[in-house]
C-alpha cells in the first residue's frame, strides 16, 4: 500500500483572514446619502443643515425663529424671545442631527421616527402657519395691535402644555392598548 | 406615511421668489417702494405656505393614497 506524500512543490494555502477582514468582506461599504457630523456642524448657521438635508421647509422655519427672536429681543421684548434664542439655536443643530440619521435610515430600508410621520399628516403644522401669517399680516396693515395682546402670550404656553398632557395620555392609551409598541 | 401631492415649500419658496423678483423689477423702475411693501406684506408667505400645506393634506386624504 503507498501512501500519497505531501507535494512538497504545490503553494502553500493562503492564511487565515483576520476577523475584521471576513466582516469587511462579508459586509460591502456602503457610502450613507448624509453625514449627521455635516450636518450639525452646517447648522452653526440655523437652517443651513436643514438645506443640506433637503428639509427646506424647516431651513425657513429655524432660520426665521433664529432671526425673529433676536429681532424680537432688541426691539424690547426681552422676555421669553432671549430665552428663545438659545433654544432655537441648540434645537436646530439637534434637529439637523436627527434629519440626517432619519434620511441615512430610511436609505437603509428602517423605519422612521413613528411621530414624524403623525406629525406630517397632521393639519396643525399648517394651520400654525396660516394664523401666524394672518395675525402678522393683520398687525402690519394696522387692524390688530399685537403689542396689546402682548400680556395674554403666556396663554400659549398653557395650550403647549395642555397638548403635550393629552399627547402622552393619548400615546399611553396606544400602547396600552397594544397599537404602539412602548418606548425603550 | 403618504407621499405628498405637490410639494408646499417648494411651491411656496418658488412663488415668494416670483414675487419678490416682479417687485424688484418694479422698483427698479421707480414704479413701487420695495422696502415698505415687503415690510408690510411678508407675512402673506406664511399664510400660502399654511393653506399650501393644508390644501396637500386635504388633497391626499382625499384621493386616499397609501404609503
């Protein structure tokens, strides 16, 4: 009986590949459509990561409520528009952060924020823009003096408060009854 | 989510662009004052971009499409 020797003569086999390396190759790089780094950092000027995002829409809306605050609070309303300026600012760079990662997500075949799209289907956006316009319109032509109304604005803030009070109970009806699944 | 009828921003930045080059025009040929009409008027963009959003929402909800 003989037995086979090895062919002395035939290349060795290849080593094995590292971890890492079978990852890469399993795994293809795929180039994301949005940087959220980018982003947050183009916002330093408000609305400008909303453009790069393609969120136009918001771009006018942190940029006007950047420039309408500081407005607001040089012409002698120092309270809340001071307040505001650096919320605005703050929420803008996170919002330009959390745009990117959505639009990297939905790229990637995942699901959205779940109140994003509430809040798109939602006439309320709309409607708050409508009155503001109106109630700044009407206030330029001379037939409203919101400087009257100045005093009642607190008023908005019991309205925000009331909606978010009946948001959350409405989201924990949800999940209680099994339509949404809860939050970790 | 449903995909938008038309696009309200777009329409709205489009139009408000429209505006504002017609009423630069006009005052640059001494026809109008750009400054105190723009002053007065600017806050009509809201209320179109408001009833444009409005109108894409009613205008889906109508015609029922899914996402």
């Amino acid at each position: 009986m003989s037995t086979q020797s090895p062919d002395l003569n035939a290349p060795a086999p290849p080593p094995p590949l590292p971890p890492s390396a079978v990852v890469a190759q399993a795994a293809p790089f795929v180039r994301l459509p949005k940087s959220p780094g980018l982003a947050a950092f183009l916002s330093l000027f408000p609305g400008l990561g909303q453009v790069y995002n393609g969120q136009i829409a918001r771009a006018f809306a942190f940029f006007f409520a950047w420039v309408g605050s500081i407005y607001l609070t040089s012409t002698g309303h120092e309270f809340p528009f001071a307040f505001m300026i650096p919320f605005v600012y703050l929420y803008n760079m996170i919002d330009a952060w959390k745009g990117s990662n959505a639009i990297n997500q939905r790229f990637l075949g995942g699901r959205t924020e779940p109140d994003e799209d509430a809040a798109m289907e939602s006439p309320v956006w709309g409607a708050i823009l409508a009155v503001f316009g109106v109630l700044i319109l009407f206030n330029n032509l001379g037939w409203l003096d919101l400087d009257r109304l100045a005093r009642w604005w607190p008023i908005l803030l019991i309205l925000v408060g009331a909606w978010f009070v009946y948001a959350s109970l409405q989201k924990r009806k949800a999940v209680e009854s099994g339509d949404e699944p809860p939050r970790l | 989510m449903s995909r938008p009828a038309f696009s309200p921003e777009g329409v709205t930045l489009g139009v408000g662009l429209v505006a504002l080059g017609v009423l630069w025009t006009l005052s640059n040929l001494g026809r109008v004052e750009m400054l105190p009409v723009l002053r007065t008027w600017w806050p009509l963009s809201f209320v179109v971009w408001g009833a444009l959003e409005l109108a894409d929402l009613a205008i889906r909800r109508s015609s029922g499409r899914q996402p």
